[in-house]
C-alpha cells in the first residue's frame, strides 16, 4: 500500500489545530476596546488621594493693601470693620483692616474650632480677616453661609 501524495500547495494542506492569523473579528475586538478604554479612563486625571489629616488653607494673601473698609470691600470684611467697632464701642474709623486672605477652611469650624464642638466635615471656601484698633490686632474669620465671627483662639 501507497501512501497518499503530499499536498502540493498551501491552500490544499489540511489544518491541524492552526489558528487563523489576520484581522481580528470585530466580536472579539468590542471587549478588547472596552476593557482598554476603562484602565484608560481610571488612570487618567486622579493623582494621589489627599491625606485625611492634610490641612487644605490656601494661605495667599490677598493683593489689598492694609486700608478701611469702603463700599468696594468685600461684604464681609464691612460686617467684620461694624462688628469690632460695636463691640468695642469706637467708630467704624477707627477699625484698621490689616489684611484679608480667601483661604479653604478644612471644616465647619473656619478654623476657630472649640474644644467639644462638632462641625461638619466638609471644606469651607472664606475669608481670614485682621483688623486692628488702638494697636490691638483682632481676626475675624467667614465662610459659608455664616457671617465673619471673631476668633481669638485660631486653629488654623
């Protein structure tokens, strides 16, 4: 007995467990795509995750120079000038504001938190403010929906 001739071409080979090499299906290419776009997307704009103890005040101060309260000032540094001058009884003349800078408070407490208080825990876009009267330096500090309150003791 003979064996049979050898194929004389590649076309009439017979295919023993060999894959097809070319373009790839498109059903086998969708999850591919998927599956890319996804690790592409979680690895674009997150950079490192704050840390839970890092404090977030941007202390920049601010481009005003040390003057009075006018009806261009922010609104409120004016409450801040009229709160020292009522409680301390002098004319809202007499209030210096030294300085304001917008800072990010990193809770409720706009940096003047009290022992035993609870705040929430959320950052607080505001204002620290300094004024001065006969010498004395006060701070005021605002954010949120509250009104500048003055703060003795900072803790931030």
């Amino acid at each position: 007995m003979t064996p049979p001739p050898a194929p004389s071409s590649s076309a009439e080979r017979p295919r023993t467990g060999s894959r097809q090499t070319g373009v790839m299906p498109a059903i086998r290419r969708l999850p591919l795509l998927l599956a890319t776009s996804v690790l592409v997307a979680a690895c674009g704009g997150a950079g490192p995750a704050p840390d839970s103890e890092e404090t977030a005040v941007d202390t920049s101060p601010s481009s005003s120079p040390p003057a009075s309260p006018s009806s261009s000032a922010p609104t409120d540094v004016v409450r801040a000038v009229e709160d020292l001058s009522t409680t301390l009884r002098v004319t809202t003349e007499e209030v210096e504001v030294v300085s304001t800078e917008e800072v990010t408070w990193r809770d409720g407490s706009r940096g003047c938190a009290k022992p035993g208080q609870m705040y929430t825990q959320a950052l607080v876009d505001g204002l620290r403010i300094t004024l001065r009267v006969a010498g004395q330096t006060y701070e005021y500090h605002s954010g949120g929906s509250q009104p500048p309150a003055p703060c003795d003791e900072p803790t931030e």
